[in-house]
C-alpha cells in the first residue's frame, strides 16, 4: 500500500472502531485471547516517479487465527472502508 506510516495509523483508528487492538511498532494485535488478528507492516521501497517525487510503501500482512468466515469478511471490510480513497 502506498501511504506514510503516520497516515496508515491515524487510518487504523479508524478501521478499529470498537475493536481492542496493542500497537507494538509495526506489530498490531487485534482482539484477545483466542480471537486474534495480526496486522504486521512491512517498509518497502518507495516508489519514485521522477527525481523529485516519492511515495512510501507498505506491505501489509493480515493474519487470522480463529475467526469465522463471516468474521473475516467483516474485519476486511471495515479495514477496507476505512483506507478507501477515492479517484477519478
């Protein structure tokens, strides 16, 4: 994903909505006990278009443990939603 790290965290805030959720660097924990999703951020290289302009990159890993299928659809879509940007 193409975004800074401060704009991938203020988004979260977002996708967590009333979710409990441990940030830990570029580890996030998501849910408790037997529940839980790992979202782990990796830095890529930017990506440069010209000698001037640069974007930050991410890779963004999503693991599930327990969830159901349904819960899974759920949890994305809410990540989803939340770091949707429009275009044209």
């Amino acid at each position: 994903m193409t975004t800074t790290r401060n704009e991938f965290f203020r988004n979260l805030k977002v996708a967590m909505r009333g979710l409990i959720y441990e940030i830990d660097g570029d580890h996030i924990t998501v849910g408790e006990k037997d529940n839980i999703i790992n979202l782990d951020l990796l830095a890529l290289p930017p990506r440069e278009i010209g000698p001037t302009i640069s974007f930050e990159r991410w890779q963004l890993t999503i693991s599930f443990t327990s969830q159901s299928d349904e819960q899974r659809a759920n949890f994305m879509y809410m990540f989803d939603r939340a770091f949707h940007r429009g275009g044209g």
